[in-house]
C-alpha cells in the first residue's frame, strides 16, 4: 500500500480531479451515475472519464454497473489507510499531535451528549423537501430538536403542492418560508450538530464549512417538483416524497444518541440514506 502513496498524492494534486474526489466524498456512500458528475462538475465526458480512470488506477475509487449506467463511489477503506499512513508517518514521536485525527471505526469517538440538537437540512430550491424534512422533525421531536432548513438556490415561495401536504398532515405552515443557505453561515447562525442534504443537486454543490463538524449525511429523493402530468400526479409524488422523509425521520428519532459515537452514528444515518423506496412501508 505504501508504494501507491506518491501516485495518489500525485493523482490528487490536480485541481479537477481534487475536486471529483470531494464530490465523491460529500456523496459517500452513494453510487454515482457518471452523467451527473460530469454535470455537477461541468465537464466533458471524456474528460471526467480521464479523471475517474486516474482515481481508478490508484484505488481511490470503485466502479460498478448497473444496467447501462456506470457508477462510482469512493473505497474508503483505501482513502482510510492513505490518510492513516499520512499522519502516522509525519507523527512518527508525537502521537499527542495525530491521534485526534486517527481514529478508526473501532476506536470511535465519545457519544454525544444528551441536549437539545441542532439540525438543518438542505435542498436547491427549499420549497418541498427540505421544508417537508424541517416540518416533520419539528412536529416528531420538536422536545429534542431544533429543525431548520435552507435551499441553495430558493425561490421566494414554498410549492403550493408540498403547503397542500403539509396543511393535510396537521403541520403548522405559519412560519415556513423559502430560506438561502446563507443565512446559517453568520457569526449569528445557530451551530448545528445534524447537517443532513435532501436531493443530489444540493449535495453535489460544495456548502459552507459548518462550525463545530456536524454530522452530516445524505437523503437524497428525486424532486416531486419536476414531475409532469396532471395535478393528481404531481400530488401523488409531494405525498412520496412526504412519506419517504417521515421515515427516515422516523429511523433518525429512533437512534439512542446517547449510546452512540461519533462514528457510530455516522454509520447509522448513512444506512438511513441508502434506504429506496422499495425499502419504505
């Protein structure tokens, strides 16, 4: 492993490629299609195929097909063991300095602390899902969390589809609007703990470095707002797209904070996420 150190480091000093890996890295452990890097990353084809074939070739990366499409994710066993030697290499006597930031999932890190939780979730447009996600964690658990939510790239109203789901769920709509993600990235924005993105757009997008490293994951669901038809049709996909995120909340609620670590319950939300709709009552 060792001897493939130089040509990672080297693979990954290229700005495109760096970038390509971060991506990956916000979207762990997703599978993702390669017509979506290309457009998240503006690339050409061939080009991102260039970029992927280096991160391929040097173990930083997995491929896998399902039926035409190709999809990559990263080997985070081998991104572990690369970051691993790094550190323990340049912390050779000083294992003081290093051992925060080498931690495996065995060793983990101290469970959080029982308080009231910060979480905030993030669409583009932050009128249907995201707002969906806030409403429902509010109502659930609204003793045990403050729910915020943001879009980045909100429109000024919220979805007349997704108001008409909500007010038919009991929800209070009094205060919900359209927010911009920069509003929770002042000195005066609450530090949240929960950063969780709920469509790929928004995941694809490279978001402010939260304070304090919130547990962050990935819920991604296909935009009901892009459904066509009539309007028994759209309703049906806001009602799905309801009905997915009420269980993911439903799984999230569940977790015994408490009792978990850090890398524990990393573990837990990134299981939430990879759940289809096949998987949902």
């Amino acid at each position: 492993m060792e001897t493939m150190i130089p040509s990672r480091l080297s693979t990954l000093g290229h700005p495109q490629r760096l970038a390509l890996f971060r991506l990956l890295m916000r979207r762990y452990p997703d599978e993702v299609p390669a017509g979506e890097l290309a457009d998240a990353l503006g690339l050409k084809a061939s080009t991102l195929s260039a970029y992927l074939s280096a991160l391929l070739q040097v173990g930083l990366v997995t491929q896998a097909r399902e039926g035409t499409s190709l999809r990559y994710s990263l080997d985070m066993e081998q991104v572990r063991q690369t970051l691993d030697y790094l550190v323990l290499d340049c912390c050779r006597g000083r294992p003081d300095l290093c051992a925060p930031l080498t931690l495996t999932p065995q060793t983990g890190t101290p469970a959080m602390t029982d308080r009231k939780y910060n979480v905030l979730f993030i669409c583009s447009g932050n009128s249907a899902r995201s707002i969906f996600a806030e409403s429902l964690l509010r109502k659930q658990a609204g003793d045990r969390f403050n729910a915020f939510s943001a879009g980045t790239r909100p429109g000024s109203l919220l979805n007349p589809f997704a108001v008409a789901v909500l007010r038919e769920k009991g929800h209070d709509i009094s205060a919900l609007r359209a927010k911009d993600i920069s509003e929770f990235s002042g000195p005066n924005a609450p530090k949240f703990d929960f950063v969780f993105t709920v469509c790929n757009q928004a995941a694809n997008e490279e978001c402010p470095a939260w304070e304090g490293q919130p547990v962050t994951g990935h819920w991604g669901l296909a935009d009901p707002v892009k459904v066509d038809g009539n309007d028994a049709l759209k309703a049906l996909a806001f009602q799905e797209a309801y009905g997915a995120l009420k269980h993911r909340i439903d799984l999230f609620t569940a977790l015994n904070l408490d009792s978990l670590s850090r890398l524990a319950l990393q573990s837990k939300i990134d299981d939430i996420g990879q759940q289809t709709y096949e998987d949902l009552p």
